[in-house]
C-alpha cells in the first residue's frame, strides 16, 4: 500500500462527453490528481462530438489516463477505497465506458460505488481547493449557478451530513449560454468549442456599439432562453457580414462588437434570474459551476453583483469549471459521508436524468 493522506481515497471516473477524465480525491477533499484528457482534435473535422467516436475514444484513452492519474497522485488502484463514475446525463455510448469501468472495479474489489449524476458533480465543485488544499466545507444551504453547454440551471441545495435535497429552480428553456456561445461562434467559422473563443473575441469589442435585447420572462418567472438572443446575433452577423480573414486576430472592429454585444446580453440575462430569485427569496451563498462559468465577464459581473448585494460567492477554480472527475469524485465523497451508495451491478447509464 503507498501512503494516503487521509482515507477514504476515491477514485473517480467521468466519459459523459468528449473528454476522458480521471481523478483521485482524499477523504478531506483535497484533490490529488485531476487528469482529463481532451478529445478535441479527433473530432474536429466533423464539426462536433461524434458520440460513436467518443466511446471509441474513451476506451483508447482510459488506460495512459488512469495511469498518469496514479502516478500523479502516487497511488495505485490497490489503495483505491470508494469508486465513482458519472452515470449521465450525457451521450450513452460515451458514458458505459466509464461507468463499465468504474462498476467492475468496485464490484471486483467489494468496494462502496457511487453512480454520480453529472451535474451534481458540477454543483459542488467551486468549493474544490485550486492548489491541492482540502475542499472548503459544504455550507447546509446555498443556491447552485450551472453554466455548461447543456445546462443553464440555478438550484437551490440544502444540506447536512445525513441528507440533501436538490430542488431545481430554473432551467433553460432552449438552447444553454455555453451552447449559445458555440452556435454563434461555428457561423463565425470558429472550430468548436467556440465559447472560449467567442468570450476572448469579446474583450476585444465594445458591447455598446452592437446592444442586443437581454431575454425577458415574464413576472415571477425565472427560466433562461438563449435561442432567441443567438438568432438576433446570428442575423446582426449577416447584416455585418462574416469575417474577411480566417485569423481572429486580423477580424474587423463591427465583428468583435457583436461578439461583446451578444456576451453582454447573455451575461445580462443570468444576473437579472439571480437578482430575480434573491428578490424572491434571499441567496446567502451562490456557487457558480460548469464550463461556461469560465467566461470573463459573467466573473466579473457576479462578481460585482454579489459584493453589491452582500451575496457570499464561490466561482469554481478555473481547472475544475470544465468536466473533469475530481468533481465527480468529490459529489462521491459527500454521498459517502451520508452513508449513500449504490450497488454497481445494477448503476444504468442514461442520457436524460432528474436531478
Ligand atoms: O461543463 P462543460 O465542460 O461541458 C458540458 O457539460 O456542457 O461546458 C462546456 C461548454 C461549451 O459549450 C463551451 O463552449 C462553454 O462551456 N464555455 C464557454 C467558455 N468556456 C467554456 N462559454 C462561454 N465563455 C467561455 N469562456
Ligand atoms: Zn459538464
């Protein structure tokens, strides 16, 4: 056996998408090696995740990936105590090689397993330390911002050491912010994933000289919608015409206004359903998770919004906003503490699931 920090170790094993993630999370928290793999350039020339690329991929990569991880975190499967792997949503296909990995070595080794949904992993990741420290502790109450490119969710978490309830308070109704980002970045002619690229872009604009109309609801109401505020910015890209220049870097001034005007709108529109929902009931913590809570502005507004209203905020560290397993995990080690767990011979992969 090498030497653990603190017991128990967990291994946790994420596939919902394209990136092959693999990760070890000692019984304080602490994350002791976080590996993720990204299989961006396989599918690039199709334009988007091929899911029957995905899977394949998955299986190639799993085994340097799990390794890496070992040796990263010095440990090796025999120390292993408590297993997790995502169990969906996301592509099937994708998530059996994972959860199939993940189920085998815990019933091999008669180990606790925890089939993670996806999200859940997300939602407590900001309180993961960024530089190997223990995870900060859990407060019993706070309300989850999650930013991807499937979910624009805000959820209201209540917890303690026995329980803990997840209620979901607003979902998007069509396309999420992150999905919003990649869209109007491919009729840009960026290769996916656009979002980064759109937000960069945006630095580089003046909102003001592109508005476009943050999405209403209607009064007492708390959902998102992003496709109408997409097709607004896809039809501005028209009337400006698309990029002359393949390189970003050479793009006209009118072409980085839209991409700051439509960030603007987008950003906008999440502080306008949390100051809703503070409005209604007042947030004492918020945590923001998910890939799409690495776009710079939606920080720094929060970020400003939150101080204004005297909100407590916890952005999740930069290298665990995009998936990864120390998240999964890490939702994995608070069920653990609950006492929950669940039996591997029976954990099905789904690609739709309730929180
Ligand atoms: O959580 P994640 O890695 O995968 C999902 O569960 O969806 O999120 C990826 C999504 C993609 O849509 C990506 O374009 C978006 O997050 N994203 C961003 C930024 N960074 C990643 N969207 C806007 N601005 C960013 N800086
Ligand atoms: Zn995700």
């Amino acid at each position: 056996m090498t030497a653990v920090t603190g017991s128990p170790l967990v291994l946790g094993i994420e596939t919902s998408c394209d990136d092959t993630a693999c990760a070890f999370v000692d019984g304080s928290g602490r994350v002791l090696a976080s590996v993720v793999s990204s299989q961006l350039a396989v599918h690039l020339p199709y334009g988007g995740v091929v899911p029957e690329i995905a899977a394949r991929e998955h299986l190639r990569n799993w085994t340097p990936v799990f390794a890496a991880a070992c040796t990263k975190a010095g440990v090796a499967i025999e120390d292993v105590e408590v297993v997790a792997a995502t169990r969906g949503p996301g592509l099937v296909g994708a998530l059996l090689v994972g959860l199939s990995l993940g189920r085998a070595v815990a019933w091999s080794r008669g180990l606790p397993f925890h089939g993670v949904h996806h999200l859940e992993g997300h939602l407590y990741s900001p309180f993961l330390g960024a530089h190997g420290e223990p995870a900060e502790a859990v407060p019993d109450a706070f309300v989850g911002l999650v930013v991807s490119g499937g979910h624009t969710s805000l959820f209201a978490v209540e917890r303690s050491e026995e329980a803990a309830r997840v209620e979901t308070l607003a979902e998007t109704r069509d396309d999420a912010f992150g999905e919003a980002f990649d869209k109007l970045g491919k009729k840009l002619g960026l290769p996916y994933p656009q979002g980064p690229q759109v937000d960069a872009l945006a630095e580089r604009g003046d909102a003001a000289a592109c508005p476009l109309p943050v999405a209403a609801a209607p009064k007492g109401e708390l959902f998102f919608s992003y496709s109408g505020l997409k097709s607004q910015a896809i039809l501005e890209l028209a009337k400006r015409g698309g990029p002359s220049e393949q390189d970003p870097a050479q793009w006209a001034q009118p072409l980085l206004d839209l991409c700051a005007g439509f960030r603007a709108a987008a950003v906008a529109q999440v502080i306008d359903r949390v100051a809703r929902l503070h409005r209604r009931q007042p947030i004492a913590l918020l945590a923001v998770s998910g890939g799409a809570a690495a776009n710079r502005l939606l920080r720094r507004q929060l970020e400003a919004w939150c101080a204004a209203e005297q909100v407590a905020l916890r952005l999740v560290p930069l290298v665990y906003s995009g998936d990864n397993a120390a998240m999964i995990a890490y939702a994995a080690l608070l069920r653990q503490r609950r006492g929950e767990s669940d039996d591997p011979r029976w954990v099905e992969a789904a690609s739709r699931i309730a929180m």
